[in-house]
C-alpha cells in the first residue's frame, strides 16, 4: 500500500505521459515565484555521492541569447549535413526555441568534479546522469505547472562555456528553453513529424539478453 | 493556467521531494503489473533525437544476483580505497541492497549508438542523459506507488557487461535495486550520515558566472 493516494499516484504518471520536449512558445514570461519552484524541484534530484553537480544559468540579457541561438542554429546546419540522405529532412523540422521562449536556462555540470570518487570511480559519467535527473524533475514540474520546456543539446559546449565566461573544467550540458505554451503535443513532435517511432516496450524490456521473453521482440542491444 | 488541478501538482512535487535513494528493502516480490507500470513510465522518458537508447534486464536468477553483488562489493572496497583519509567512514555506510531488494534491474545503453546524430555529434553522452531521464522517471513513479529504489554505480562496467552477456558496444549504466520499504528516509541517507550536506539553492543558481547575485552564495562552479 502506498502512502500517496490514488489521484496522487495518477498525477505523478500523468505528469510523466504529458510531459514533451517543447519547441513552440508563448513570449510571456514565467513567474518568479513559478521558476524557484522548477529549480527547487531540479535541486532535489538524486545525485552520485550527493555531489550536487548541476549548475543552473539564468540568460537574462537578450544579446546573449541571441548569440546562443547562432551556436545553436551553427550546430543545426552542422548537424544536417553529418544526416547525409536524411539532412532536408531535418532541416524542416523544429528542433528549438532559443530566441521565442518566456526564460532560458544553461545546466552545466561544475569544475573541480574529479575530486568526487563516490559512485564514479569507474563510472565517472554519472554527473551527467544526475545532472539529467535534475533536469528531468524540472521537466515534470514544469508540465504540471502548465510550463512548456525543451532540452536542446545542439551546440559547440566548449564554445559556449567561453560565449558564457564558465569555469575551466566545467562542461555545458543543456540550453533549456522554458515557457508558457498554446497547448503541448499530443505526442512527441518527432513521432508526429514520422522522424522516429516509440520502440515496443518489449524490446526495451528482457530477462536475458541472448534469450529474448518474447521471440516477437528486437533483442535490446541489437537495433 | 495549469490544466493540473492544484492537487495534481502538488502531488508531482511531493514525489518529487520524498523520493529517496533506498538501500533498505523488504524482500517481498513486486507485483508484476506495478513492475510493468514502472517500465512502462521509463519508457515515455525524453531521449535524445527520440533514440531510446536504454535497456532493462531483470536479473530473476538468484546466482546472476548473488554474482552482481560480488561485482558492487569489490568496488565498494576499490572505491573506500581510493577515497583516502574517509575510507572508513566509506566502509561503514551502506551503499546499496542488491542481495534484499525484491527486484533487481539492471539498466544498459544499447550498442550502435553512433549511428544516432541528431542531438549527438557534439554531445555524445546525451544518451546517458536520456537513459537517466528514464532512471528518474522509473524512481518518481515508484515512490508514488509506495516502492523503493537505489540505484547503485559501484560496478566495473565491463565486468558487469560480460557476466550479463550484454552485446559488445553496450554499456551497463545502472544496478536498480527496487522494493517495498519500511519507511523512506525522512532526508537523503549521505545527508542523515552526515557524508554530505545539500548545497543552497543559491550556490547553484546564478544569472552570471562572473557577478553571482548573491554575495553570500559561492559562485557556480567554483566549489
């Protein structure tokens, strides 16, 4: 028996099934009060040895963004042509709203994170894991605030950790746009727009990686 | 306006907030269709350019289990090593419940997964990120549902690939230990053991790395 109850229980999965990865935005800015609340959400994500490692930028000056958006859009074109057949393709989709969203954050993961061995000595990756549990937590408490978020990974991070005077040894991990949207995605956009399909849970799913449960299914690891 | 009513959203950040790295577990079995609902809540995490790059085993054999541990022991002890002057308070802490929890996952990137650019070509660890998105997602829901989760990186990850059998290419990321509880932490276990303090949201949050917007906080980065 759990001790969050039924609605909340729904709520959390609802949170989970609604969220999408936004690339259409209302200009009007989020709260500030809203906002703490997102990042207070992000800062309680689990991480490797509780070491913390997410730094969160605000971009508050509109020139700065815009050069954001040219590194963004740099590695859009970049991008494309490393598609080969699939590079028009690409191009016409929406893969971003740097310039159009109510706030825009930088995660970066802090300098200085090799002195942390708990959890990584070999696996040191797992500041980004947690890093992206942070992020995630904000994604979901952003959509149940009615926020519409998206993580764009499309940038040259040593580029932008100088363009954002960031810390030698830090890496910049995710440009976050966040905001007030129309309405979210019914489904996830590239699923809309037939660039990929959801994968069968079954081929994600296996008891043994050489003796698939269900013969139907892709082994995982083999697609 | 969020179209979550009021008690929606403060259900996603009581999740949020109680979620807590387990290392105590009952040892009562998961009822199969809560096991699929997790998986299932995994599953609609975010990724990268929409690559699903994670895999779930289920380790149902008791030896595979019992071989797991030995694996995440011998870690626990290079890892107290490694840490020095803390070794010993290291080895007292209790880092994971592999042998007690009523079920083990163990979560891998698949292979071939340079073939996926979009969102990639500068950032290739952004499958790890998604593949943490679904970590996170799976730890939100089960702790809505009343279920424990720890999720334990002490592991070499190629010795953890080979006793699984896991295909060349594939790298295992996570052991998640999951199970019914006693109680959750009331605060993180590394904070109650006084490992590790939570830092203030201030010390992570910043408009400019330079110019912190308070001088009372550290800037970013720099601790």
């Amino acid at each position: 028996m759990s001790d969050f109850s039924e609605v909340e229980i729904n709520a959390v999965y609802r949170a989970i099934s609604e969220r999408r990865d936004m690339r259409h935005f209302l200009p009007d800015p989020i709260d500030e009060a809203l906002l703490a609340r997102l990042l207070g959400a992000a800062h309680l994500a689990p991480s490797v040895g509780f070491m913390q490692p997410w730094r969160f930028l605000r971009i508050r000056d509109s020139s700065l963004r815009r050069s954001i958006h040219s590194l963004v859009e740099a590695e859009r074109v970049s991008t494309a042509r490393a598609l080969g057949e699939r590079e028009q393709e690409f191009m016409r989709l929406k893969v971003e709203g740097v310039l159009e969203c109510g706030e825009l954050l930088v995660v970066a993961l802090m300098a200085g994170r090799e002195a942390h061995v708990f959890g990584r000595r070999t696996l040191p990756e797992m500041d980004l894991a947690s890093a992206a549990c942070a992020i995630q937590n904000l994604w979901l408490a952003a959509r149940a605030e009615g926020i519409g978020m998206g993580w764009v990974s499309m940038f040259e991070p040593e580029a932008l950790r100088e363009l954002l005077k960031l810390p030698q040894g830090s890496r910049p991990i995710a440009v976050l746009c966040l905001g007030h949207v129309t309405a979210f995605y019914p489904r996830p956009m590239l699923e809309e727009q037939n660039w990929a399909r959801r994968c069968d849970l079954r081929s994600v799913v296996a008891e043994c990686w050489s003796d698939p449960q269900d013969a139907g299914a892709s082994p995982p690891g083999q697609g």
